[in-house]
C-alpha cells in the first residue's frame, strides 16, 4: 500500500526558466538537478520545507517525453506515491489495472514502475522504493 | 511562502467508483465526503498514512467543472499548496502571476485562491489556509 505522496512531476518545456519561477513564487529550494536519459528528461527535484516536493521534467530532445510535451503542452504530469517494495506492489496491482511497467526500473532515485492513466481515472502514477 | 503539498486534485466523472479503486489499490483512507456547491463538485478527500493527500473531484451538473471535464477528460486537476495566509500570498504573487482569485474565498477546509495556470507553466495550483 502506498505510504505518502512523493511528488508532483510537471511537464515544462525549459527548465531554468520554471525553476526561476516556482522557487519566486513559493519559496521552494532546489534538491537536485539531473538528466535522466532512460527517461528522455532533465528533472529539478523542489522541495518545501515540510517534505512534500515538486519534480519539474524538460524532456530530452527526440525522446517521448518531448512527444507528450508536443502533444499535450505543459503541465501536471504525474503523481508519485512511495512504497516500500515496488516489486510487491506491482504484483498485487497487477490483478486491478494495467501497468506500464511489469518489473521496477531505475528511477531518479530508487526503483520505480509507472501505472497506466486509463486503469486509474486519466492519472498517470509511478510507484517509487528509496533504495 | 508554501509550506507543503496539501493534496492534489483529481477529476473523475464518477466519485464512488473512482473511490472505491483508490481504496482498492492504494489503501488510501476516506477523510470526508462533501459537496461543495459555490466549486460545483462532489468532492472526497483520501488520506494516506503519512499525511499526503489526494482529492478526487466529481463535477455537479452544469457546473464549469462539468465543462472541463466534458473537454480534457478525467485526470490530475490542480496542486494545492499550504500557506499560512492566502491573502498576504496573494498580494505578494499579483506582481508574478495572473490570479483567478483575488480575494480568498471558501473551500472546502478553509480559505482558498487559485493562480491560473498560465503564469505556472500549464499548472492550476490552489493556495489554501487551514481555519
């Protein structure tokens, strides 16, 4: 089951600039700043003092995130929710909704496998395990 | 400045099939069912354990929510951020971003105004006040 809301991941079509943004407007302090490839993005990690972060995501050029980007614009993009063994989830999730992911996969900072948005009401979720 | 991710807001066009799922695969724990007429939403708040939250919204009919969902289709609807006081945020972000809600106004846990998500990168964030 899953523990606590990890982060809120938004689409952005330049990430300097919605980091300048975001840290203006409410005051959230970057936690890390990374490309990661297998995911076609460069991610900032946001947090706020009290834990709850953000996830700004600038997808990499030619990925499919850049696809989505085209297609939809910015935007919220997912929800992640932290478990302690994606692996179990997965297998327990798997009788309910369609994954995206059958097995964990590296994320940007454990192992991750995303659900797919028409299994539950047009929302894309990604299962997260710190390691 | 923002505290923490209060909850995130999603929009669904039915609120008990949609809680029974969430329930079902997330273990995520009913903290009130509400209607909220001025919002034109039936609204349930799910909480998971460690605080984070999750609102599913289910438009009334003929409500503006009912347009939106007639037009994107169910899915993530807005983030919203906790702060101390709405109305001194919102004199503060007027000079940043283009507000929805002047004035705060009545939510469904306390006082609440909404930023467009033009200013934000395609992203509705809710700012709310715990009264």
């Amino acid at each position: 089951m899953a523990k606590r809301v990890d982060h809120i991941g938004i689409l952005v079509s330049n990430l300097d600039e919605a980091i300048k943004l975001y840290e203006d407007c409410f005051g959230v302090e970057i936690e890390k700043i990374e490309t990661v490839q297998e995911q076609g993005v460069k991610a900032a990690v946001l947090a706020l003092a009290q834990g709850a972060r953000l996830e700004l995501l600038e997808p990499l050029p030619g990925s499919n995130m850049a696809k989505v980007l085209e297609k939809r614009g910015e935007g919220l993009h997912h929800i992640t929710l932290e478990v302690d063994d994606v692996d179990k989830e997965l297998g327990r999730l798997s009788e309910r909704v369609e994954l995206i992911d059958k097995k964990p996969r590296r994320g940007l900072e454990g192992m991750v496998a995303f659900i797919h948005p028409k299994s539950l009401r047009g929302v894309l979720i990604e299962l997260c395990q710190k390691i």
